[in-house]
C-alpha cells in the first residue's frame, strides 16, 4: 500500500480494474526495468501484472493483455441474454438466462457467484442453507440482498440498489439449474 500512496488509491485501482473483471484482492505487480540507468522507453518502462493478465499504460489509456477466454469457457454453462425492447427493458428490466447443465441448485449458485467480480461477489453469501430464508446487509454501493426458498429446488436472491433492484432465480430441473437474473431499474 505504501506504494500506492494511501488505502484511497488502491481502493481506485480495485474499482478500476473491477470493470474489466480483474481481481486486484491477490495484488498488483508493477514491472520495471532491472536497470535504472538504461530504463526503457516509454510505453515500454513499466507494466503492470494481475493475476494472468498484463497492463500496459498507453496514451492515457490502459491496454490490457488477457488470455482468451474462449478456450477457457465452461461448456455446462449456457447464457443468453433475451431479446427486448427499449420499452420492455424499462419496464421489465434486463434479462439474462443461463442454464448450469448438470448442476444441483447449490452448485449452480456457487458458480454465478464466483463467476462475478470481487465487489459484486462480495454482496451474495459465500454459503446457503437449504431452505433458509434470510436478509442480509452490503458493505458496498447495495442496500440489502434477501433471500427467498419456494422450495428446495427453487431460490431468488433479490439485490436492493439506491438505483434499482437484481433478482436472481435459481431453479433445478432434472437436466441441471436455470438462473435468471432481472436488473430492474427504478
């Protein structure tokens, strides 16, 4: 931290890099030449390293090099954002549906939780007992997250913001879980 001169700048960094899903909770590496006196050329003279993925500072701007992907992508989870309109979308609210094949109601939650980044991650709970309803409070930009069973096989997590609501539904079926998740603005 002493570095980056105060918690106020790292706390920057982390929402920064946040939005480009890069978790700086692990810690940033800053690159530089070994050699002071025959430093580099700038763009070249430092990068900076988070987790797998390199950033280089350009014009202002930050170039991120990632690895792809797409090599990487689960293939027992399908998501498809639905098609809607401008009206549907204010009224109804975004809509993403996603299938986790083969996977139980836990399972499939733990997944879309740890597939979100650090800060979203941090508002749903690291664990769920079945059946168990509950509210909880955020440390961060949300309100309040309950969370609601219909029954054993089917939750919905409704995420309370100062500029709307999320809800998340986790329903199992026999060929694994279905999540939607609604972002309804007010």
């Amino acid at each position: 931290m002493n570095y980056w001169h105060g918690q106020k700048t790292v706390e920057l960094y982390k929402e920064f890099f946040s939005k480009y899903n890069l978790d700086v909770n692990d810690g940033i590496t800053l690159f530089t030449s070994k050699n002071g006196v025959s430093s580099c050329d700038y763009p070249f003279s430092y990068f900076i390293k988070i987790n797998d993925s390199l950033v280089m500072i350009l014009k202002n701007r930050a170039v991120i090099y990632t690895q792809n992907n797409a090599e990487h992508k689960d293939t027992n989870i399908n998501c498809v954002q639905k098609q809607q309109t401008i009206e549907q979308v204010y009224g109804d609210g975004t809509i993403e549906e996603c299938m986790y094949k083969k996977m139980t109601l836990l399972d499939a939650y733990s997944k879309y939780r740890n597939s979100l980044s650090g800060e979203e991650r941090k508002n749903l709970s690291a664990s769920l007992n079945l059946n168990h309803d509950f509210t909880s409070q955020c440390d961060n930009n949300c309100d309040a997250v309950s969370y609601k069973w219909n029954s054993a096989k089917k939750l919905i997590v409704t995420q309370s913001f100062p500029g709307g609501v999320t809800e998340i539904s986790f329903s199992e079926g026999s060929n694994g879980c279905l999540v939607v998740t609604k972002n309804i603005p007010d």
